[in-house]
C-alpha cells in the first residue's frame, strides 16, 4: 500500500511522493527502477494483481510476440541479457511474463507497486503544485509528476455487437483471458475478429473444438513466423557485441536492427521483385517485406504488388478458391493495418470443421442467448471468443478522468484527437507524462526499445528540474501545435491514412479519425528528443524557484520528405553546385536525375526542335491521353539558365501534363555562360510565338496556350508574359510560375533564412546570375521582371512558393506586384517545403497538393472546371 501524507516535509498541500506511475508494464517496471535509482520516491499503480501489463492480460491460446525476443527485451540491464535466455525465437506469453517477473524480482520492484488497484482521476493542483489522483479504493495520492505508462494496447474495445450480453454460453476476451485453463475440446466454438490475436489463437482453439467458426470483418495479412529455436545466426550477431547491437536497435526505424533498403520496388525487374519477397516471407520477420524496397508504404502501386504476392500465398495454401478468396485482403494497402506473423493460419482453414463466415457479405445482426445470427443464418456455439481489439493509444489515457489547469478535462482537450507534444507531454497538464504516448513511435516500433527511449527521456528531464530548482514543466502551445501537425504531415505521405485501421482511431465508433502513431521511426524521433533538450528543452515552459523559463519553437519545420531528401544529399556526400566547373556541375544533375522515379505516364512523348531566337531549340511534347485538341502549355525549365534541359524536369512535365489534361511542351532555351543575358528569355519567347502558331499542327486548341516554368524557368515565363503582351501577342491564357526568380536583390529576408542547408543556397543563386548577367543587366526587367514599371494588362496568374526557398520573398513580392496592378494573380505558399520540391515528383510528396493546384489552375485558365484523374 502506498503510505500517504508522509512527505518529506509532511507540511499539509505537500505531495505524498514525487512520482506517480500508473501501470505496471514493461514501461511502468522500468520507470520505477530508473527513478528510484534517481532518488525519486515512485509509486507505481496497476489494476491488475501483478506485474507484466500486456502480458498479464492476454493469456488466450498462442499468445507470444512478433518481435523477436531477442530484441523485444529490456537493454537496461545487460546482466539480464545473459542471466535470461529465450527459449524460442518468439517467446510465448507465459515465457514474457515470467521474463518481466523476474525483472520485477531481481530489482525488488513489487516493493512499490499496489496492485488491484486502478487510478479513476487525476485533477492538478494548480496552487500546490501538485496532482491529486483518485483511485478505486477511495484514495487520493498527491504527487509532484504523474506518469500514464498505462499501456497503448490496454484497454479493451468497449463491445459494438448489438446482445453481445444475452450470449448464455460461455464467452471470453482474448484481452482478459481467464487465469485458469480453458477448454474448448467438444465444443462448438465462433472466434470474431482476425487481428493478430485471433490470428494466433485460432489454430490453437481448432485443435481443441468440435468446430470452428471464424467471423471475419477484414481479412488480414499474414504470413509464417517460422518460430522454433533462437537461430544460432541471430543470437551471434548479438552476442558478438551486445551494446553496439542494442545501440543498433535504438539507431534503426523500428527499434530492431536492420539493413535499410536503397532501391525502389517499381525500379526493378518483377522477377527481382518476387525473388525479394520471397526472401522476406521465407524470414518469417514481421518487419522484412516493409523493408524490401523504399517505397512499399507510400507508393500504391509498389505496395499493390505485395499485397498480390502474399494473396497469391494464401490462394496456394487455402483449397476452397471461396475461402481463400474471402481470406485474401482487397480493401487496404499491406503494412496499413498491423500486419501479422502466424503458425498455420491459412492452414486451418482447410481443416473439415473449420468454416469461415465473411462479414462483409454477411454481417452480424445480434448476439443471441445461443449463438450469433448474421444477415442470412442463425449459428449456436457453446463458447464465443472475443478478439474485437483495443481502445488503442487514447484509450486508457482518457479513461482516467484527467483535469488540467483551469480545470480542462483531457477527454475534451482530445475528443477530436490527441494533442501532444513529441507523445510526452501535454500543454495546459503541467507535470503529466505519457510512456509511448500519442505522436510517438510506440506501436509502430519495437515497443521496449521505444519504452525505454522515453523512460531516459523523462528521466533525464526530472533530474534537469531537480538540478535547475524547477517545479514544474509543460509544453508550449505553439509546440506541441507544431508537433501534432509534423506527425500528420508524415502520415500524410504514407498509405496508413487510407486504411480503417485502430492506428486511425477507426476501430471504435465515434473515436476521432487521426493518425496516432509517429511514422518518422525511432531513430528520427529519438534524435528529434536529443535535440529538443540540446536546444534548452525547445518548447518546453518550466516554472519554480529556479525562475520561469521557456524556449519556444517548433522543432520539426520542414515537411518530412523535404528532410528526408535533404539528409540523404548529405549523406552522399553531393558537392555543391558552385564549388564545381560549370561542365561538372551539369554532368552532375544528369547523373542525379537518373535516379528519380519516372513520373506518370502519359498518351505520348515527342521529341524535336523548333527554331528559337538565334538557331534551333529541342522542345519535349507530352500529349495527354484521350481525344484531342488539347490546350497547350508552355513549360520552361529550371537550372538557374546554367544547367538543365528537356530531361531535367521530365517527370515534372508528365505531372503536370496529366494534371492539367493540358498538352505540355518543354522547351530548351540557350544556356549561360555560353550564351548570356538575354538569350533564354529571348528563346523563350520565339519558341511561345511558335508553339501559338502552330498550335493546331501540335494538335493544340488554338488561343489556348498558357506558360509555366520552374525557377529560372519561371523567370523566362514570367518575362515572356510581359514581351508578348508589349508585342501584342500571342495571347497567353495563363502563367503559372513556380518557385521563380523575379528579381536580382540577394538581400532579402529569405535569402538569409533560407540561404544555407535547403538545397538552394543563396551562393549558388549569386553563381547562377553570375554566369547568366553582368550587373547592370541584372537590373533589366527582362532579367528582373519584377522591376517592370507596369504589370497590367498580363495574364491571370499563379506564383508558387516555398516556406524554406531562397526565392520565397521574390515569388512572393511579384504575386503581390501583380494583385496591385490589377492582374488575377494568386500567390500559393507552401508550407514545409523547399526549392526543389514541386519539380520532386513521387519523391516528396507532400508537394502533391500544391501540383494538383497548379493543375487546376491550369484547367481554370482554359475554362475546364473538371479535376485531374491523378491519384497522389
Ligand atoms: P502495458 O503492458 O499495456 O501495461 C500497462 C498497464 O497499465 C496494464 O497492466 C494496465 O492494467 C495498467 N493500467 C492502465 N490503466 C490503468 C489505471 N487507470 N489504473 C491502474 N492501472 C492501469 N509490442 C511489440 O513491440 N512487440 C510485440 O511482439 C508485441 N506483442 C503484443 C502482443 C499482444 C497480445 C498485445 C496486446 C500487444 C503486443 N505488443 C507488442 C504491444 C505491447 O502492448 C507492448 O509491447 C508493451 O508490452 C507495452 O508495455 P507498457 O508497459 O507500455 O503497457
Ligand atoms: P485488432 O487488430 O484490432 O483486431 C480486432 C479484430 O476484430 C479485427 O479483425 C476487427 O475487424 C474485428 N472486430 C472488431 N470489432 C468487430 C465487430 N464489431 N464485428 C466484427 N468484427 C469486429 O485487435 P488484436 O487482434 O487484439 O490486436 C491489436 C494489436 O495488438 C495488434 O495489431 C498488435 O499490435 C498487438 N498484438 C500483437 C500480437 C503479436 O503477434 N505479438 C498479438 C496480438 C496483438 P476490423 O479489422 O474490420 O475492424
């Protein structure tokens, strides 16, 4: 029993200890250890009679883990690792639970934990500093920090069967499966559900039951987990160097060391693709068929040939073709919804007494006294296993009532989705920890190695307030807002937001529909904690006698692919730009533009020339798909006038071809230095002159005809726009000027926020215009076309620009030049991302919006009203 009021002051409004832990998990076990290792007095509260969370509750039949055990074990302790040896590469849940009890006794834990008993409220104190927690037993206990490492997966779904009460038979959830044996043999037996718990129960119950019924809303992924022994390989590679090993874990994307793929699924051969699946699904490791190629989670099309190749395992296993049909997952992308690792699943379907019924075709209609009637029949079974699932990540957090400052409840703070700070903290609930919580890696990673990563985290964080004299600690609102907004926009580029998935709260009705996890994977996320600390706790207010103190901010700016490709150009160790020879530089795009992804396809792709201002130009045509005329847009592309060509924007063009159902002409224009200012600008309108001119041979609708360019390209549009117009023609429909350079001041704000470190740097822009234009050039409108004394009378316009983009406040400053002059103009800033962003087809794909926009931007200057038919 805690003993209460004897604080170390005993002064009344004192707290009764330090710390308050709520579970007694892997995360609450080790929570205690670290902090009573600390000198916090720690109590740990836990519902259940003993240690063990996860694994105390779920006993049903074939319970073990899917990470292996070797890895899914505690690191703290490196005695453990040698003194506990795993019987079976995926330990069972008895083996776990006697794993955590032996920690538990080892380090004499149950000393400071009170079982049966559950936490009911929590209310801060505001005037003494402190929580008040309320339990079952009536209690209350005062604490100066009260953590929830109450488990993501802990809290059963609330049953949303209608009569799943009136069943007179017996019934039994595999969340809270009974201490005692069960025995099915004889009897007729339903499962519903075939998430991973079913999964790995049903070929234990069919073992044992007369028959089998399987009700089964969505079929799921699965495959062999190949358990037996330890393999001798694995246990090497540990032994070899446990720390380095662990050190792996903690370094890797979801806690469990392995090699990261390079190569995409749709760049090779399918005979390569298969071999490589095949590999994976012969592992019989959870996470290898993600880690076949990169672009299994974001990309439909790869992840579509994974989902083929395991039905197509489930058609070779499975005899009935109906069954195995009903079995084969159709209606979302592998790896959405947890995927699972099983011994004999499919298998048992081929057993005689085993049938499946299909809850898609035939829904339950209610639980009845006997057994379950679905649309079309009646069913009696003797005994019904619930495998319906949790409340995950929220649940038990919000079953607490919790009240924070000013008395805001935490259910209303998160009734449309949880808001969080990195998954720790929660701003307005000063004190108040979550292990593993909301907008953290947690399930999507090997969960101890992610658990301990938060234990240190705020462990670590105690100690700083102790040494600092800090009482309290809590978030700032514009953190945590910008937290909350960098976990979606990394789902966002992921396939899991497709899915109806407990990941998106979709499982329980009437639960808000938002990404819960972090995607960005353990490593990015453990470094993002580092960093949070190593830049004063940024984000984070902190109050006590040691005086108030806050470093603002928000950590994650730049959307996450945008980081994503900025860290792998480091990582290559890619030159800059400028540092080379202008021949050097340019072999060194081409080189990189081959390792792009192609693009979509489009109805044909036509290479020839045309004749420009002082000779032939090369121009690409992309014509859409579908019955023409088309209109035309003329697209000039980026490469600062320097570098660049027909094919350095390819897949750009294809995009916008698709989109904009538009025909697409890329057209070359004269390089610098070899030929300056004003040759490109001076191509660029000879070749417009004589796209609009032999529009129709094109197979264009003539006097439709807009323009387009990327960056220097959208300095050649720009600046056409206004040649033709002072010329008097051709009409152009419509500019869309992406990220462009409209003025030759390097001085601006952007240019010194974003001058260094987002691929576009303010010297190599300097490098550019020096190839391109002497000084007194630069200053010319048709060089700065933002500098034009009138800007009427052009045409409708849209500027795209970038949060992170040298360029940002030029782009910026002519979409406003054109507004004030009259022009239709419409400035489109994009959030997160940088200068290379909207030409980065299918590689950063968060820019997949602001494309589309320029679709539709396009399809408005031509009067079509109709949406583009592009997936992403
Ligand atoms: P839990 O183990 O869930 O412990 C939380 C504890 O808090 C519970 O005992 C609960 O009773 C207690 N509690 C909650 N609320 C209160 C309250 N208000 N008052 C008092 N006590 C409370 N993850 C992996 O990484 N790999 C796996 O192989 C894996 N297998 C899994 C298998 C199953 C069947 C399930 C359900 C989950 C699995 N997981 C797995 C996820 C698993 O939950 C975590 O790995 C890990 O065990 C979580 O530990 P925890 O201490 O955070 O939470
Ligand atoms: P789950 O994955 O949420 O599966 C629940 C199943 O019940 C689903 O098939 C679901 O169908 C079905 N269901 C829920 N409500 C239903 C209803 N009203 N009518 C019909 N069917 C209904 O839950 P779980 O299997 O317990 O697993 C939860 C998580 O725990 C796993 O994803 C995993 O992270 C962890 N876990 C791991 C292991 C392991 O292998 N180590 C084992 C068990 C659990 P829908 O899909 O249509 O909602």
């Amino acid at each position: 029993m805690v003993t209460r009021n004897e604080s170390a002051t005993g002064a009344p409004g004192a707290p009764d200890i330090d710390v308050v832990v709520v579970g007694a998990g892997f995360a609450g076990l080790y929570l205690l250890y670290r902090l009573r290792g600390l000198g916090f007095p720690t109590k740990v509260i836990e519902s259940a009679d003993d240690v063990g969370g996860t694994w105390y509750w779920n006993r049903y039949p074939g319970a073990r883990c899917d990470i292996e055990s070797i890895d899914y074990s505690y690191s703290f302790d490196p005695e453990l690792e040698t003194e506990w040896q795993w019987s079976e590469r995926y330990a069972t849940q008895p083996e776990i639970l006697r794993y955590l009890g032996h920690v538990a006794d080892k380090h004499a834990l149950r000393r400071d934990i009170e079982f049966s008993t559950r936490v009911e409220a929590a209310r801060w104190d505001g005037g003494a500093s402190l929580w008040r927690l309320r339990t079952d037993r009536g209690d209350e206990i005062r604490c100066r920090f009260y953590v929830m490492a109450s488990g993501c997966l802990s809290l059963p779904k609330a049953l949303d069967i209608e009569g799943a009460d009136r069943f007179a038979g017996e019934a039994y959830y595999t969340s809270r499966w009974p201490h005692r044996s069960v025995d099915f043999s004889g009897k007729r037996v339903a499962v519903i559900g075939t998430g991973s718990s079913a999964i790995q129960s049903i070929p234990i119950i069919a073992q044992q039951a007369a028959e089998l019924t399987v009700f089964q809303r969505t079929p799921n992924f699965s495959r062999p987990a190949k358990n037996g022994p330890v393999s001798a390989a694995k246990k090497a590679a540990f032994d070899a160097n446990p720390r380095a090993y662990r050190e792996a874990a903690r370094m890797s994307g979801a806690g469990v060391p392995r090699e990261v793929p390079m190569v995409r699924a749709l760049q090779v051969s399918a005979a390569e693709r298969l071999a490589k699946y095949e590999e994976a699904y012969e592992s019989g490791d959870l996470l290898a068929l993600s880690g076949t190629f990169t672009d299994i989670g974001a990309n439909p099309e790869a992840n579509e040939t994974v989902c083929e190749f395991l039905r197509g395992k489930i058609r070779s296993i499975v005899r009935d073709p109906e069954t195995a049909e009903a079995l084969c997952p159709k209606n979302h992308f592998y790896g959405t919804k947890r995927p699972c690792i099983d011994t004999n699943y499919f298998e048992t379907f081929n057993l005689p007494h085993v049938r499946l019924v299909d809850l898609r075709k035939d829904p339950i209609r209610t639980i009845t006294e006997k057994g379950i009637d679905t649309a079309s029949r009646s069913f009696e079974f003797d005994a019904i296993v619930f495998a319906t699932g949790f409340d995950a990540m929220t649940g038990a957090i919000v079953a607490v009532d919790i009240e924070g400052r000013d008395g805001v409840a935490l259910a209303r703070k998160w009734a449309d989705g949880p808001k969080q700070y990195l998954g720790l903290m929660t701003s307005g609930f000063p004190n108040f920890f979550t292990i593993t919580g909301p907008g953290s890696p947690s399930v999507l990673s090997n969960m101890v190695v992610s658990i301990e990563q938060h234990v240190d985290w705020v462990s670590a964080c105690l100690v700083h307030m102790r040494e600092q004299h800090l009482t309290t600690i809590e978030p700032t609102p514009t953190a945590e807002v910008g937290w909350v907004q960098h976990v979606n926009d990394f789902a966002d580029i992921t396939l899991f937001p497709r899915a109806n998935s407990w990941y998106m709260g979709a499982n329980v009705p009437g639960k808000a529909r938002v990404f819960l996890p972090y995607v960005g994977g353990v490593d990015r996320y453990r470094k993002t904690c580092a960093e949070v600390v190593s830049r004063g706790y940024l984000g984070f207010a902190f109050d006590g006698p040691g005086g108030a103190r806050c470093s603002d901010g928000v950590i994650r700016r730049v959307q996450p692919d945008v980081a994503i490709v900025l860290e792998a150009i480091e990582e290559l160790g890619v030159p800059a730009l400028d540092t080379l020879s202008v021949e050097n530089a340019r072999a060194l795009t081409v080189v990189m533009a081959a390792e792009r992804p192609p693009g979509p396809q489009v109805g044909e792709v036509v290479d020839a020339a045309l004749p420009g201002a002082a000779g032939p130009l090369a121009y690409r045509l992309y014509r859409p798909t579908g019955a023409g005329p088309h209109p035309i847009v003329v697209y000039f592309h980026g490469g600062g006038w320097v570098l660049g060509g027909r094919d350095s924007d390819d897949p750009f063009c294809r995009d916008l071809c698709v989109r904009s159902g538009a025909i697409l002409v890329s057209v070359d224009s004269r390089h610098a230095p070899e030929s300056r200012f004003p040759a490109a600008v001076d191509d660029g309108f000879a070749a417009v002159r004589w796209i609009a001119a032999h529009a129709e041979a094109l197979g264009g609708r003539p006097g439709q005809l807009a323009v387009c360019g990327w960056s220097a390209g959208g300095n050649i549009a720009a600046v056409v726009c206004q040649l033709a117009r002072d010329a008097g023609g051709p009409r152009i429909a419509g500019q869309v000027l992406v990220t462009p350079v409209t003025d030759c001041d390097l001085t601006r704000e952007s240019y010194v926020a974003n001058g260094e470190g987002y691929g576009l740097t303010a010297s190599l822009t300097r490098w550019f215009w020096d190839h391109y234009a002497d000084p007194a050039d630069r200053r010319r409108p048709k060089a700065s076309p933002l500098r034009a004394a009138d800007l009427s009378n052009l045409p409708p316009a849209l500027v795209v620009t970038c949060e992170f983009d040298p360029l940002r406040d030029e782009g910026a400053a002519y979409a406003a030049a054109l507004a004030a002059a009259g022009v239709d103009a419409r400035h489109l800033p994009c959030r997160g991302q940088m200068h290379t962003s909207l030409p980065s087809v299918d590689v950063i794909r968060s820019a997949a919006a602001a494309r589309a926009e320029i679709g539709t931007a396009l399809r408005r200057f031509f009067g079509v009203s109709t949406p583009a038919a592009i997936e992403s």
